[in-house]
C-alpha cells in the first residue's frame, strides 16, 4: 500500500490559501467613530463615568444574586423545619377485632394525633 504526498482536497486553489484573509477588506472597516478616543476632558470624564457604572451595575447584580441566594437556601431551611415537627397529641381511640394464637397477635387499632407537618 503506496501513501501519496497529497490529497484530493489539497487540489483546490484560490479561497484554501493560507494568506487569504478571512474577512472581506469592505466588512472588515467599522468606521472612523469607534477609533477616535476622547480629544477633550468632558469626553474623557464621560468615558470614566460609565466605566464607573458599569463596575456599579456588576457590583448590584452581584448583590441582587446573592441575596436572591440566602433567601432560597433560607426558604429551604425553613420549609425543612417546618415539615419536620413530630406528631402531638397521640392517643388510642378503640382497639378491635383482637385474634391471638401462640405465636401471632392481630388487631385493629385506632389512633388519633395531631400532625403540625401537614402544609395545606
């Protein structure tokens, strides 16, 4: 079995070409505008500010997402304490239909309790 030195795909020409620029020269021109900086100081103030802000807007959301957090870990906590309450209030109201032998004991049994664990 020979290996040849090149492949069908290498046969193509033009656009495969390594020094082809992948963006066209007309899309790759975003104007005058956004390349210019600040030539005076309110310019440059104004440019100072929103990047001030935007370390403000990431600082509250920050905030906001965090005090979303505790407040869910919180609820969670809290929803746990209070399904988890153990049952007042217990007492035997009748016990009926008793069948006993040697090694078996059966009867029905009547309770009634209060259950705080209950979310309605």
């Amino acid at each position: 079995m020979q290996m040849s030195s090149s492949y069908d795909l290498d046969d193509t020409t033009g656009a495969d070409d390594e020094r082809t620029p992948l963006l066209d020269s007309a899309r790759s021109f975003r104007g005058g505008r956004g390349r210019r900086g600040p030539h005076n100081l309110r310019q440059t103030e104004s440019q100072t500010f929103t990047r001030r802000s935007s370390y403000l807007n990431r600082f509250a959301a920050c905030l906001v997402l965090t005090v979303m957090f505790l407040l869910v870990i919180t609820a969670a906590i809290g929803f746990m304490f209070a399904t988890s309450q153990p049952m007042t209030g217990i007492g035997i109201v009748s016990i009926g239909n008793v069948v006993t032998s040697e090694q078996v004991l059966m009867f029905d049994l009547t309770v009634e309790a209060h259950n705080p664990n209950i979310v309605v």
